[in-house]
C-alpha cells in the first residue's frame, strides 16, 4: 500500500470514528503538500475589455495603444490588479478581437466615478479611437 493510500485510509477512518489524534499523526507523515482553499476576503469588480483593431490599422499604432492601456495602473490607483494577453484560441470564436485586458476593482464607484473620467483613461480612449473597429466590454463580480 503506497503512502497516499494509507493516508487516505487513515483519515477515512478518523473521520468515520472521529478521531483527531490519528489526523494529526497522519499529517505529520503525509508524503506530499495539500493546499488549503481560502474564500476570496474581498470583493472583486472584473472588467474585461476586448479590443478587435481595424484591418489598416498600422501594427506601431497598435502596439502604442496597448502600451498605453498598460500604463494606466501606474496612474490611476484605484485599478487593484491588471492583466492582459493576445488571443491565442485554436476555436476561431474570437471574431477578430486579438487583444484582452482584465481590469480589478474594489467598486462601481471606483470603476464609474475614478477610472471611466480619469484624464490618463480619457486620453488613452482617444488614441484608441480612430484604430478600434470593435469592442466587448463585460462586468462582473468575482465569484
């Protein structure tokens, strides 16, 4: 009987006889780590924003654009995390939109009343623009 299978019965039959002291002995001699699961402590507003760029629209501009989305974190601070990727799905769902970013934050307000008006937000919108031919913006509260 390997060490994960004695481990697994050991705790099978504590459980089944309530007996912690074998738990703990069984712990202490388990060959490999478990991680806990730990509930989100706070609440996270995801905002995910998926870019499709115009045919024409020259690859330096592009790239200038996705450089400027990048920065924002740097100067509005009410962002709480930031990612982003290219599309890199083999299903050719994507519609065209090559480019995704995931915006956290704390609140609506957060999002509606700090980043949506932030002038840095607002420029960043402008150089997109006249490049964009379309956008998906999807909400939610992280789960």
């Amino acid at each position: 009987m390997n060490r994960i299978t004695l481990l697994l019965t050991v705790l099978y039959i504590s459980v089944l006889f309530g007996c912690q002291k074998t738990i703990e002995a069984a712990e202490e001699d388990k060959p490999v780590a478990v991680e806990e699961v730990s509930e989100v402590s706070e609440d996270v507003l995801r905002h995910v924003v998926l870019f499709k760029f115009k045919d024409d629209a020259p690859a330096t501009e592009v790239e200038l654009i996705n450089q400027a989305f990048l920065d924002l974190p740097n100067t509005i601070e009410v962002i709480k995390d930031f990612e982003w990727g290219l599309n890199d799905s083999p299903e050719d769902l994507d519609q065209g939109f090559t480019h995704c970013y995931m915006v956290s934050f704390s609140s609506e307000q957060d999002r509606d009343s700090v980043y949506a008006p932030h002038p840095q937000h607002q420029a960043f919108v402008e150089l997109l623009g006249p490049h964009l031919d379309k956008v998906l913006v999807v909400d939610y509260w992280a789960k």
